[in-house]
C-alpha cells in the first residue's frame, strides 16, 4: 500500500506532493475532509512505535490549550489526534510497509527514494 495523510489547505503538503515522483501511486486521505479512523492511527502507531511520533507539537491548539505544560502519555497523544486532525504531523506517508512522517528534508529524500 502506498498512501499519504495530508492536509489539502497545507502549503507545506502541497509543495511536497508537488515535488514528489509518481504520485499516482499513492492513496491520498485529507485528514479534515475525511479524518483518519482509529483502526488508521493504530496502523500507523504499529508502524511508528510510538503516538508521540506522530503527534505534531507545532499546532496551534497544542499552544492555545496549553498542553506543554501538561505531562502528556501516549494514551493522551492517542486522544488528542484522534479529537482533531490538527494534532497528527503531517504529511505522513505509508509506503510499501514502512512510514514517513512529517514534512523535514531527510523525510521528504526518503519518501522520494521510496516512490521513485
């Protein structure tokens, strides 16, 4: 399976997708038109290791609600992606079995290796 959770309002998404080979190839879910389903994070947990991996700490409610100064577990991390599409960093990619996730240099390489 090759697909790709993104936001289609996100600049960052789509200068991604823009530069990525073969794009025909993936799946594309926008996570707010439909959101991921908890059988989906569970996957991507399973391939990551980790909800923490996957949750993104540089959105704007992680801020407004203060969740820095909490002592969040992975249970928390859970919650709160699941609550909004906000919380999960994006993009994140499946490929062939493997994830990316998140839009840093070295990922973005990876994904275009993966897909090339």
């Amino acid at each position: 399976m090759r697909k790709i959770y993104y936001l289609a309002s996100c600049d960052t998404c789509r200068k991604i997708i823009k530069s990525l080979p073969n794009t025909n190839s993936l799946v594309f879910q926008d996570i707010r038109q439909d959101p991921i389903t908890p059988e989906q994070l569970e996957e991507m947990y399973q391939l990551s290791g980790s909800y923490e991996a996957l949750f993104s700490k540089k959105a704007q409610l992680y801020k407004s609600m203060d969740l820095k100064n909490k002592n969040l577990n992975e249970a928390d991390f859970k919650k709160y992606i699941l609550e909004h599409y906000t919380f999960l960093s994006r993009p994140v990619f499946i490929i062939d079995g493997k994830i990316y996730i998140g839009n840093s240099q070295k990922n973005i390489l990876e994904v275009t290796k993966a897909l090339s």
